[in-house]
C-alpha cells in the first residue's frame, strides 16, 4: 500500500526540483538585470560626457572628432554587452540543465523503492502479479536512463554548438569592426 508519508515524500521531492528551478532561473535574471543597471549607468556617463564635450566644441572638425570618440566605444560595447548577456544565458542554461539531470537521475532509484514499498504487503497469491510490474518498472527504469544519457548528450552538444556559435559571431563582430576602421582610413 502506498502510504500518505510516501505520497508527501513526493510532493516534497516535486516542489524541491521546482524551487531549485526558480532559485537558478532567478539567479540568471538577476545578474542579467545587474549588468542592464551597470551598462545604462555607463552609457548614461558617456552620454554626459560627450555632451559637455559638444557644448564646448567650438569648431566642425571638434564635433566630428566628438562623433568618432563617441561611435567607437558606442560599438565596443554593445559587443561587449552582447557577450556578457550570452555568458549569462549559458550559465543560466548550464545551471537549469544540472538541477534537471541531477533530479532525474535520482528518479528511478527514488520511483524503484516506491514500488518495492507499495508491494511489501500483498496478499498471498499475488506475487507473479507483483514480479511482473517490478520487472516492467526495471525495464522503465532502464529505459529512461538511456533516454536520459542521449538527452544529456544532446544537452552537452547543443551547449557546444550554442558557446561556438557565440565565439562565431564574436569573431565576426571583430572582424567588422575592423573592417570599419580600416575603411574609415582609406
């Protein structure tokens, strides 16, 4: 018979994995907030910067200097910024994937003790029965641990693919910008 401890235990072990969820997904959004709050003071800065500049340039060619000094630190860190948003994203990714595999691979242990439990008390006559759905549990188990290793594998390969993909546009944001800066010389 399963008992009410049982189904508590289970409840509790459910509403652990989603608070772990939430505490990691929150933990993201809190540095992703932070770094917004840091990157707005700074552009806020350079803003009052570069116009305190222009309001005492007293030429064209100032301003025009003015702009430059402005749009190429403008551009460095936006890419700058982009980078930090999409370490934040993996590393909140990275941390959600854990809790969910660490919380699965505890299941089928925590699933084959259940049924073990819920079967101790059958009645006479009933064992075959009772062998059978332990068998089928085992043989669930074994098949959600496999699911559950080609799902880390693909997990682990996304993140690979998600982090080269990063370090792609990052190479090419560089390779622009310089591009840009020796177009400007010419």
């Amino acid at each position: 018979m399963i008992s009410i401890e049982q189904v508590v235990h289970a409840q509790k072990m459910n509403a652990e994995f989603l608070f772990a969820l939430n505490s990691k997904a929150f933990e993201g959004f809190e540095k992703l907030v932070s770094l917004n709050v840091e990157a707005t003071k700074a552009a806020l800065e350079e803003l009052a910067d570069i116009s305190r500049s222009a309001l005492t340039a007293k030429s064209a060619e100032e301003m025009t200097g003015l702009q430059h000094r402005f749009l190429q630190p403008a551009a460095e860190n936006a890419a700058q910024y982009t980078r930090q948003v999409h370490e934040i994203a993996q590393e909140t990714w990275a941390g959600l994937a854990e809790v969910v595999v660490r919380t699965a691979s505890q299941s089928p242990s925590r699933l084959s003790a259940f049924v073990t439990s819920a079967f101790q008390n059958t009645p006479t006559g009933t064992e075959s029965a009772v062998e059978i759905i332990k068998s089928t549990v085992t043989a669930a188990t074994s098949a959600y641990e496999g699911m559950q290793k080609a799902a880390s594998d693909v997990l682990g390969a996304n993140m690979q693919a998600l982090a080269a993909a990063g370090n792609v546009a990052q190479a090419n944001g560089k390779s622009k910008a310089a591009d840009r800066r020796a177009n400007r010389v010419h």
